[in-house]
C-alpha cells in the first residue's frame, strides 16, 4: 500500500531529478588551459576598462583578542590557499579568450607587524591602516587574488585583515572560507577537495555551447529590450568619466511596527518579506527618478551542483529584473506585480550575468556598471560570527568602502529591521542619502499602515529634500 508520505517522497526525488543538469561535474585535465567562466571573465573585463580599480577587492578584518598563535595562524592561511586552487588562479588572455591556470602554492608570509603611528589615536591608527591595506590592488596575472596582514595592537590582540578579488569569492565563499580557516587554525584535518571551481568553469562553459541557457537569453533579451540605461538618478554631482569606486555607507532602523507589518502583507500576497519591501523600494525609486522603468539588481547565489557547495569562487550573480511602475496603483496592486516581475525572472536566474548584458545589448562604460547601478538585497536573521580555538573574535567593517553600484540597498537584522545603504560619494552627499533613507522609512510605513491606497497618496520629495 502507497502511503500519502511515499507518493510526496516518490514526487519530491522525481522533481529533484527533473530539475538535475544533465551531465555531471567531472575533474578537468590541469595540463590543458580552460577558460574563464563567465562570471570571472566578466570580472576580469570591469578590472580591465576600470584600469586595475581596487574597487573588486573584497577586505575582511578580524579583530582576535586572547592568546594568538602566530605560527599556526600563518600555517592555515597557507594551507588555505593549497587546498582552494581559486585562491592561486592566474589571468592572461590568449588571443581573443581569456583562461585561467591554476599556479603553485604560495606563502602569504604573515608576521605581526605594528599599527603604524599615523595620528596618536589608536584606533584612528588602525583604521588608516586598514584603509591603506585595502588600497593596494592584486595582480590578477600573478595567480595571487589574496593578501594578508597582521596588526598586533597589544600583546593580547591583533587584527587580521584578508584582501581577497571578487574573482575568487561571493558571499557564500567567505563562509567556506572562515569555516575551511577555522579548522585548519585548530589543527583539525580536513578531506580534501576531488573538484574545485575550474571544474565549474569548464562545466558551465560546455552548458552555454551546447546551448542551454538558450531560453533564457531570449527571455532576457525581451525582458530588457531598450531599457534606460543608466538609470536617470537624481545626482548631486555629475558622473566622472571612469568610477573612482569611493563609497560611504549608513545605517538606520526601519519604523517597528512597519516590520511587523511586512511578514502580514507578505503573508496575504503571497510574498516574501524581500519582495514586500522591494516593492517600496521600487516605488521610492520612481518618484526620486521621476521615471517608472526601472532596473533593480538583486543578489542570486547560484550553486546548481550539490559540489560547489564546499567550493570558493564567484558563483553569485546579480539578477537584474526590469519593474514598471504605473500611476494609480494600490499598493497592493503594485505589489502583485512587483510579484509576477521578480518570479519572471527568478525563473531565469540560472543564465550567467555576462549572457544577460550580451543578450540586452548593454554597452560597458567605465563611467557607471553596465545595466544594474542600484541593488537592493534582504538578510535578515543572526549571522555566526568567525570563531577560531581560544581566541574572542570581531569582524570590522570595512575602511574606505569601495562601491561598485551607484546605490546598494541591505535589509539586516534579526528582524529584517535594519537599513544599510552603501552609496557611491562621488555621486551624492551624505545628506542626501540620508534623506533617501528618510524617505523610504516614510513609505514603508505608509504602505504598511494603508496598502489599499494609491501609491502616490504620499509626497516622498519633502522627505528627499528635507535634507538638503
């Protein structure tokens, strides 16, 4: 007899196996050179037109108090980089094709170095340090996408900071990578990797020549057929000709009884929390550009092989989905289709980033990103902190924030409660983006309270220029 709890077993692995890539991933032959994968070629060309910017640089610093063990702290980051081959792939281009070869274990020679004395101020010291740290670009013809230092501040406590190109890391990776740098840390031993992130690269570039994202280039070349490009922002300063990616970045919470509201009208739509205030967002957006075709980006981590899950590299992708907002919708009007646009093209997030530009005809400038210059992202719960044996451990954030969007919207928090917003300086002035935060606290809160009335009902330009 076939129980109900069988057939929904029968039904889940049937599912799973129709949404498997057919071919799975195998270890590719070092000998033989491969490719970059889209997304690394990508990255090697905004690198290329921006001169060698620092801005796809990634800096993680940790501050450890407690009894550091030098030796065996240099010892794991060394064995990091043998055990991730990312961590040691080089860039060159043959002919018109960019490849990538995977190079010899290097040391990353970490020794405790004094906070150079810039100020008289300690911890002003430590941040100048850190920012000049973060100052210093990465080759990426040396096979080294990863530099480090170590600051001691007192015999009891140090600050390690890792410099690492996005070329080799997302988001996801850094967890790998904490956890990977923890253990070996501890002395603990690790099994060890039968396929790495070149197997990927070459994995996913024999899908795009046997055509499978066909599908979804075609829909992305619809779905951004002639879209404005860049976004109309309202800017204090005009555009330099090239991105100089200097940033700032603020914080503030968001109204409490508004998030409380979020998770209802999430539920009642058929939503999530992400595309509930996403759905401001978007609206915020067309009032301050006065314009209803927009394109937001949002973050996708992409991992379709169950492999990659231990793998560091740059698997996330930004998902650029096009919004039209109309005049005369409810919120709720807004939100369903604010809805319907992001499942569209969720449904589509496998195709590599490079193929969407290439499908929608963006051209690169070296003046803004090409298509996506505004993203908005939502984490909300508690984020494990890096922990490693004996010591008490802190991330800082990052000094001298290099931005690689004009604005990056963050929803955090335990409660999905807190805004960050990194913004690009050379565009606008703080208060202005403060009057932006302003502004969408204000709608979140009025789309909360009344999502029965028209989206207009609320002038947001007081709260934009109530700032200035």
């Amino acid at each position: 007899m076939t129980t109900d709890n069988s057939r929904a077993d029968v039904l889940t692995q049937w599912l799973a196996a129709a949404s498997a890539p057919d071919r799975e991933l195998s270890r590719v032959d070092r000998s033989v050179p491969v490719e970059a994968s889209p997304a690394q070629l990508g990255l090697w060309l905004a690198q290329e037109i921006q001169g060698g910017a620092t801005g796809f640089a990634t800096q993680h610093s940790y501050r450890m108090s407690g009894p550091l063990d030098v030796a065996a702290l240099s010892r794991a980051l060394d064995q990091l980089v043998e055990r991730h081959e990312i961590l040691r792939t080089g860039f060159y281009v043959d002919g018109h094709v960019v490849r990538q070869d995977i190079r010899p274990a290097y040391s990353l020679e970490l020794r405790p170095e004094p906070v150079p004395a810039t100020t008289g101020v300690p911890e002003q010291d430590l941040r100048s340090a850190l920012a000049e740290t973060a100052r210093d670009g990465l080759d990426l013809t040396s096979g080294q996408v990863m530099r480090a230092r170590l600051f001691r501040v007192a015999d009891d406590e140090h600050v390690l900071v890792l410099i690492i190109h996005h070329i080799a890391l997302d988001g996801w990776s850094v967890s790998v990578l904490q956890r990977d740098l923890t253990a070996l840390y501890a002395g603990e031993a690790i099994e060890p990797m039968p396929l790495q992130y070149l197997d990927f690269a070459e994995w996913q570039r024999q899908e795009v020549a046997a055509g499978r994202y066909a599908d979804g280039v075609e829909f992305w070349r619809g779905a951004l057929a002639g879209v404005p490009q860049p976004m109309p922002l309202p800017t204090d300063r005009p555009r330099r000709p090239t991105q100089s990616f200097r940033g700032d970045c603020l914080h503030a919470p968001l109204p409490p009884e508004a998030v409380r509201r979020v998770d209802t009208i999430a539920a009642e739509a058929g939503a999530t929390p992400h595309i509930v205030t996403l759905a401001v967002f978007v609206s915020v957006l067309a009032q301050w550009t006065g314009c209803g075709d927009l394109v937001v980006g949002t973050a996708v981590n992409h991992r379709p092989l169950p492999e990659t899950d231990d793998m560091i590299g740059p698997f996330a992708s930004i998902l650029p989905v096009r919004y039209t907002v109309r005049d005369g919708l409810t919120f709720r009007e807004h939100l369903d289709e604010v809805k319907r646009q992001v499942l569209d093209a969720r449904e589509h997030e496998d195709v590599p980033f490079e193929l969407i530009l290439d499908s929608a005809g963006v051209t690169h400038s070296p003046a803004y990103n090409p298509l996506v210059q505004v993203t908005m992202t939502y984490k909300s719960g508690v984020i494990e902190p890096i922990a490693m044996r004996g010591l008490t451990m802190a991330g800082i954030p990052a000094q001298d924030i290099d931005v690689q969007r004009d604005l990056a919207l963050e929803i955090t928090g335990e409660r999905g409660d807190q805004l960050s917003v990194a913004y690009a300086s050379d565009l606008w002035d703080r208060e202005t983006v403060e009057a932006l935060v302003a502004a969408y606290a204000a709608a979140l809160d009025h789309a909360m309270s009344h999502p029965d009335e028209p989206l207009g009902s609320v002038d947001l330009s007081l709260s934009l220029m109530s700032q200035k």
